[in-house]
C-alpha cells in the first residue's frame, strides 16, 4: 500500500479485511474484574473535563447547522490527538478538500488568519509562522482522505487497513448526510441509518471511537433561540437511535449581528445523549481566524 506525505499521511486504498467476534460466556468474576475501556481524549480541556474523552468502541455524532464549526472542531481533536498525544487518526471527509484541510490544520497549528492565508494576504511574518508550523506537523500522524466517493463501506474497509497497519485510535468523518447519495428520497433516511449503524459495528470491531459528524435540519433556525434538540438530526428518524453519545453545536454570535464580527466566540458544545457522560452544556472558546477551539 502506497501512503503519500506531505506534512500529513494522506490515505491511500486499502483491502477490505474480514474479522469475526466468537460470543463468549461472560461470568460475574469477569465483570467485576473487567477494566473500563480505554478512551480518546480531544485535548480540549474543557471538553475533557466532563467527558473524560471517547471510549472504545462508541459512536458519537457531533451535529449542528452549517457554519456552526463542526469540521474546525474536529480537524482540533485530530491534531491534538495526532500532535500532542502522536497517536495516530484517520479523517475521512466528504464536503471538503485535502488542500483546503490542510490549509485549516495548518493555520491552526501556526496561530494564523486562515482567511488571509487562502486569500493570498498572509504577511511574511505569518509565512514564516506557517513554514515553522509544517515543520512541526511534518510527522503527526493524522491519515486524510477526500475522496467524494466514498461510502461507509468503504471507510470501514479502509479503517480496517489503517487499524491493522497503522494502528489508528480514532476515525472521524465528516458528515454523514454525503455518505449517501443518489437513491431515491423516500430510501435516502433509511440508508443512513444503515451507514450510521454499519460505522457503529466499526467502533465496536476495531474497538475505538469514531466520531461522525452530521447536519441538523433548518426547522433549528426558526426557534427563539435556536438551540438545537436531539430530534434535528437530518433526517428524523433513528439514527440517533445507533450512536452512543450525540453532542450539538450552538454559537450564538452567528445569530447576532452585532456579535458576528468577533474574532473570539462561544462555543457551546450540548452533550443531548450519552450513555456515560452527563447531561450537561460545555462552554468551550472558539478562535473563528485560527479555527481554534479551547
């Protein structure tokens, strides 16, 4: 397999790999003795605080409107996982460009306007920020692909590989609502249910977390305020249903004019289902030039 690197590994094809799970008896004595599984954390203090990371084998979705910072979210728990902790993690992402999220990644890691920089308007002292900075993330070992034609099917068997060959500890993909397309409307919600449940078996198989990222429906905007509720996940249905832990994105600041323009914003992250972590809003900071969440 072919693995070409830039400052990130970029991800190649891979073969599908069959693996079974015999069922096993399970006594008492192994429950009492069993140790909790091993968890992910995103590096986001705040976050970390009172999720205390993401177990083994779960499923989470991180859902929100479009803008809300679904994808600057998660591209900060891939560096801090592959930068900080050199554990490495595959990105799967069907909406954005492998240019254009390494771009993010980068400005994230120099501190710069990632506007200017896609803009042709970095300063030289941001260039020098930014060649220091892909020097540093020349071996943090976060796998990206952007193929747009990928499937469920397709990440698990290429998860599988990474899994086996690489040894990733986490998978995110972002977003859901592209792993399907060109079927029939009135099939559309129940072929995401299936590609939800099928990357819920994946956790489980290569016992990790994987974090899918999913849109929210419009009806959110229309509510004073416009906090979204488990329900919105596009489309209705049971999707939620598959997922271990669902968390939604809410900035107020994109709501209001006169706080629109700020540099620094709210984030508030809203654990609505979680089969171990609380009930709880986390009030995290948002840096929209960097893309940095804290």
């Amino acid at each position: 397999m072919l693995f070409r690197r830039t400052f990130l590994k970029v991800l190649g094809s891979a073969a599908l790999l069959g693996v079974t799970s015999p069922v096993m008896p399970l006594s008492y004595a192994d429950v009492i003795n069993d140790e909790l599984p091993e968890s992910v954390p995103s590096g986001i203090k705040g976050l970390d605080s009172v999720i205390n990371g993401f177990p083994a084998g779960s499923l989470t979705i991180i859902g929100s409107r479009p803008s809300m910072g679904k994808t600057a979210l998660a591209l900060n728990m891939a560096r801090n996982v592959g930068a900080a902790l050199k554990r490495p993690v595959a990105f799967f992402s069907l909406e954005t460009s492998r240019r254009e999220l390494l771009r993010r990644m980068l400005c994230l890691e120099a501190r710069v306007d990632s506007y200017m920089v896609k803009m042709g308007l970095a300063s030289s002292e941001d260039r020098q920020k930014l060649a220091l900075a892909a020097g540093n993330m020349a071996e943090v070992p976060v796998f990206i692909n952007t193929s747009s034609a990928l499937t469920a099917q397709k990440i698990a068997s290429q998860a599988r590989a990474l899994k086996r060959e690489q040894g990733v500890c986490l998978i995110i993909v972002d977003y859901l609502q592209l792993l399907v397309e060109g079927v029939d409307i009135k099939t559309w919600g129940e072929e995401l249910s299936t590609a939800a449940a099928l990357l819920k078996g994946l956790a489980e198989e290569l016992n990790l977390p994987v974090i899918l990222l999913s849109q929210l429906i419009s009806e959110v905007e229309r509510r004073d305020p416009p906090i979204p509720r488990l329900r919105d996940i596009l489309p209705a249905g049971d999707i939620a249903d598959h997922a271990d832990n669902v968390l939604l994105l809410y900035r107020k600041a994109m709501y209001e004019t006169a706080l629109s323009s700020y540099t620094e914003e709210g984030l508030d992250v809203i654990i609505a289902k979680s089969r171990t972590w609380p009930s709880a809003t986390v009030k995290l900071r948002f840096q929209n030039e960097y893309g940095l969440v804290s």
